[in-house]
C-alpha cells in the first residue's frame, strides 16, 4: 500500500501534517494512533487464539 510512496512523498506528507496541525498536536496524534494500532494487533491476536482453540477443541472431538 506504502510502497509506491518513496521519500519524497513522505516528506510531503510529514511536511503537510506539520503545517496542518502543528508541533504541538502532532505527537499527540502519533501517540494516539500508536495505541490504536496496539489495540487493534491485541483484538486480533486474541480473537485468532480463541478461533485456534476452537478449531483444536473440534479436532480433538472428532478424534475421540
């Protein structure tokens, strides 16, 4: 998705997020956004595990 950006369009972008919100808003954004991205990789691990367990709970049933 990112990799047709390159450096420059990066600095554009890191350019234009400076000048609309401004340095003080912008780590507050990026830490919001970190956390968000935190929650969402737990959310999924957790819901992979329980749909792992599942599966290997069926296995063992049809074994028996």
């Amino acid at each position: 998705m990112f990799s047709n950006i390159g450096i420059p369009g990066l600095i554009l972008i890191l350019t234009l997020a400076l000048i609309i919100f401004g340095p003080k808003k912008l780590p507050e954004i990026g830490r919001a956004f970190g956390q968000t991205l935190k929650e969402f990789k737990k959310s999924t691990r957790e819901l992979t595990d329980d749909v792992m367990s599942d599966i290997d709970d069926e296995k063992k049933k049809l074994t028996k």
